[in-house]
C-alpha cells in the first residue's frame, strides 16, 4: 500500500511532464464513422491483396504493394522488415546515426499522428502515377503537416540490384523523419517512461498514454470537486432565497461538467493518435457534460422562478413550470443529440426522417395527452377557477381539490371525488361561486290575493324588512307584486346579502323568511301553491 502511495504521484508526476512537452493535438477532420469506413476498405484491400499475391516478390512492385508491405512492417514492430522499404542511398552522414527501429517508432506515430496516407487511392502499377506532374519514379503518397511547413511524403522507384526496380520511401522523405519527430514526437521524459511501463498499445495509444488516459481521469474529479467548490462559495456570497438550489447545481452539473473540462484538457496534451482522437470525440463524451450543465442551469432556472413566484403570491403558476421545463430540456437534449451525430458521421436526412414518423406516431398516441396539457395551460393561465374554489361544472358542483397537468379533481357536496379531463374542463361553462363578491337572495311567494290595502301593507312591511337588515345591500332591494295566477298573488323579492359564505347566506335567507311568515300571517293571508301548508285547521282552532 505504501508503495502505491509513494508511485501514484510520482507516475502522475511524470505523466504531466511528458504530457506538458507534447504539441497541440491537430484536428484530424474525420468523423469516427468515416474512419471506420475506411479502416474497413483497407482491410477489405488488403484481404484481396493478400488472396491474390502470394509471393513476396510483388510487395514492393507497386507503390500499394510497397505501402501495404510498410504498413505491416509497422504494425509488426518488424525492424529488419521495415528497413527494405527505406531508400537510404544519397542521405546525409547525421541520418546514418539513426537506426531502423528509431526511425520505425517516430514514422509509425507521425503517421497515426496525422491522417496522410489514403491506401485506396495509390496507384497499383509498376511505373505508378503518370500525370502528377511528378518524375516517372516518383509518386506523392501524403502530406506531413508541421507548425511553419507541409513535407510531402514520396515513394520512389529504385534499382533492386537484381537488373529489376523496387518502391522506397525516398531519401527525401527518410531525410526528413527527424524533423517530423522533433516537432510531432514524444519528449525524453516519455520515452523513458514508455521503457519503464510494460510493452503493451490500446486503439493505436502507447502504454503511457493509455496510462495517462486513466491517471488524468482519476486526478480531474478532486480537481473538479476543489473547483465547484470555490465558485460555490463565491455565488453564494450574493443575497439570493435559494441556497439549497445554488449548492445543488455546482455540487452535480457543473462539478461534472468541469471534471469532463479538465480531463480533456490533460488528455489533449497526451499526443493521441489519430484513431484514438477521432474515437474520443466522437464518444460524445463533451456533449454529455454540456447536457448536463444545461440541464442543471434550467432547474436552477426553474427553482428560481418558483422562489420568485411564491415570494409574489403567484403560486398558481408553479405547476406550469414543471412541463415546460421538462419540454425545454428534451428539446435541448434532441438538439444536442443531432449535432452529435452529425459530427460522428451519421446521415441526418435518414434520422431525421425517422425523428419525422416517430414524432407523428408519438402525436397520434399522445393526442388525448396532449390536449389536457394545453387544457391545464389554459386552466392556469386564465384561471377561471383556482384550487379551493367552489364551482360548478355543468351538473356537478363541488370543490376544486387540484388542477394536475391531465385532470382536475373536484369534491362533491356528497364528499366524493370527481375526476375531469382538462380538456372537458376548459372547453365548457365553469360557474364559480367562490368569486361571487356577494350572494343573491331571489325568491316567488304565492299567496291568498289579499284586498288591495292588505298587499300594499304586505309590500311596505317586506321592503322595511330587507332594508332593515344589516347584511341586505340597500340598493339591490327589489319587492313587486308582480302577477296573479290562479286568483294567487305572486310576490318577486329579489336583493343581495353581502356575503360570500354560503352558510352566512342561508341564516340570513332564514331570518326574510321568518319575517315573511309573520307579515303574510299579520296580514291575514297564508302561502298557497302546490307545496302549500294548509292553514284552515289552525284558524278553526
């Protein structure tokens, strides 16, 4: 244990050290799905190559041939092999210096550095390209970007010594191996970690690379962590009502996010090859942090806006946000989703398309869903009932207990539950009682038709009893005789009693009518109709 301890900083030591030497890693512009198509057509060459040419004579008659013999060489590690494909005639006495195995290692990483070399595209033919403007022995087969030059990358006929002619990597390009390697290779403390490491190569990565693949990722989380952190305490020194929320965001979407951050910004510096980066970037690994940052920032949004809005007393639209947050987001993500698979590679017409009838079939399905969400939004935003409210919906009266984003729930004066789509709720008449600023009293009495002077004293006596009260609005009062049916006098007494309490309201339809009684008895007459008291037995008594 006490081992590892001591190792792991000094591994990330000198991992940080070969990483900070290491140039910018150079935007290969391929998409992963390109690259395995056309990693896929050069095995697919080399197959038929390998089915039809069975000598070695023919592997460097063609520049394919003699590209393809490289190439395995390369993946070999066969320095004896790798030697043959070299033209070293006519080179400079410091070259000479420079072994096979040396100049194996820094062209096999320049070339999986850089994507220069198109196997499918060389020529197949003894004398090679003819129209390239180029000598008849020399072909161009790539090009080695550096910093303030490009060295083309040339394959040349030579004499084979046997009265024949061979394909070379020319002398000019040989020449040229160690100023790609200064600029593109690895650094001293590399190397010498690479030989301290065991041998081993992951998607075309060195051991210390894949090393410092892992490493990085394990020291970027308490980097992350340290970071968010800081900025945390920072954001929290301004005034805000949501702490909790703040603490949240920077503790899981942004510690991510710049966890991912860090990790990419060591990786970079690791020199990957060509594959491995095209691989990394395509893994949508980036993406990811920027999906959850963004979400991150919405729900902050939204907890902001909830606090806003409860501290204002609008805590009817709270329940909004929670749909159209979770629209925003899957609109985000499905945008996020289709750049990355178009910078992968994909074909965006075909997922487009399918994106096209899933969305129609999700429609079709969800169509009922859909309208009570629209309801809920016009139920919220119009708000012509609110929850507590007592309404009425066509013959069900009740309570509203809840506006959900599908249905509404109303209590019944039966105590039961009632439960309506909003899309039935908002598209008819809601009577709402709760908004009445007062309640109307409106009743037809029927009686014996008096004389004429005993009804005049009948309508005095019921105005002076409304007017009177001190919960009857003056100016509403309303007492007519207003028909006479059936030799019965018809009494409208229409006013409004200044309440909103329903009970409230019927103490005092109480006390009129109470009142009623004793000016209809005082006056000798008595209430007649189809659910009349008869009142003969008590007057014979």
């Amino acid at each position: 244990m006490l081992r590892y301890l001591i190792g792991l900083p000094l591994l990330s030591l000198l991992i940080t050290a070969a990483v900070w030497a290491q140039p910018a890693v150079q935007e290969p512009g391929v998409s992963a799905r390109e690259l395995l198509e056309a990693e896929k057509q050069v095995e697919e060459l080399v197959e038929r190559r390998t089915s039809t040419d069975k000598t070695a004579a023919n592997e460097q008659a063609t520049p394919l041939a003699a590209m393809l013999g490289l190439r395995a060489a390369i993946r070999a590690n066969d320095y004896e092999a790798f030697g043959k494909f070299l033209d070293r005639r006519y080179i400079e006495e410091e070259l000479e210096s420079y072994t096979d195995q040396q100049l194996l290692k820094a062209l096999s990483y320049v070339f999986n550095r850089q994507n220069i070399i198109d196997l499918t595209a060389l020529s197949d033919s003894p004398d090679g390209r003819r129209n390239d403007g180029l000598p008849d022995y020399r072909d161009q087969i790539g090009t080695v970007n550096l910093v303030k030059e490009s060295i083309p990358v040339y394959l040349q006929r030579v004499p084979d010594g046997k009265g024949g002619s061979v394909w070379k990597l020319s002398n000019a390009t040989v020449s040229r191996i160690p100023d790609m390697w200064n600029e593109l290779g690895y650094s001293d403390t590399a190397l010498r970690l690479g030989q301290w490491l065991p041998d081993f190569h992951v998607m075309g990565m060195e051991n210390w690379q894949v090393a410092g693949l892992l490493l990085f990722f394990l020291l970027a989380w308490p980097l992350a962590s340290l970071i968010s952190y800081l900025l945390m305490r920072i954001a929290l020194l301004i005034p805000n009502r949501f702490p909790l929320g703040i603490q949240q965001f920077f503790r899981r979407p942004m510690r991510f996010f710049i966890f991912i951050l860090i990790a990419r910004l060591l990786i970079d510096k690791l020199g990957l090859s060509m594959t491995a980066s095209i691989l990394l970037d395509s893994s949508g690994i980036d993406y990811i942090a920027f999906t959850v940052l963004l979400m991150g920032l919405l729900s902050l949004l939204r907890d902001y806006q909830i606090r806003k809005m409860q501290h204002a007393g609008n805590t009817h639209y709270v329940a909004l946000l929670k749909p159209f947050t979770i629209i925003a987001k899957i609109l985000v993500i499905t945008i996020i989703a289709l750049y990355w698979a178009k910078q992968a590679g994909f074909d965006m017409s075909t997922i487009l398309a399918g994106l096209g009838v899933g969305s129609l079939a999700v429609a079709l399905a969800a169509q009922k869903t859909l309208e009570n969400l629209i309801g809920a939004i016009t139920l919220y935003t119009a708000r012509p009932v609110s929850a507590g409210d007592l309404c009425r919906f066509g013959d069900v009266v009740g309570v509203v207990e809840e506006i959900g984003l599908r249905s509404t729930i109303i209590r019944t004066l039966d105590r039961s539950i009632v439960v309506i789509p909003n899309s039935m709720f908002s598209s008819v008449e809601i009577e709402n009682f709760s908004r009445r600023d007062r309640i109307r009293f409106y009743r037809h009495f029927r009686f014996e038709v008096p004389t004429p002077d005993q009804m005049r004293s009948v309508l005095a006596a019921v105005r002076a009893l409304l007017q009177s009260h001190e919960q009857v609005v003056d100016d509403t009062v309303s007492v007519r005789f207003e028909n006479i049916v059936d030799a019965n006098a018809v009494l409208r007494v229409d006013a409004a009693v200044a309440t909103t309490d329903y009970q409230t309201f019927l103490r005092v339809a109480e006390e009129i009518n109470l009142g009623m009684l004793d000016i209809v008895s005082r006056a000798g007459a008595h209430f007649t109709g189809p659910a009349q008291l008869h009142q003969e037995p008590m007057n014979k008594q």
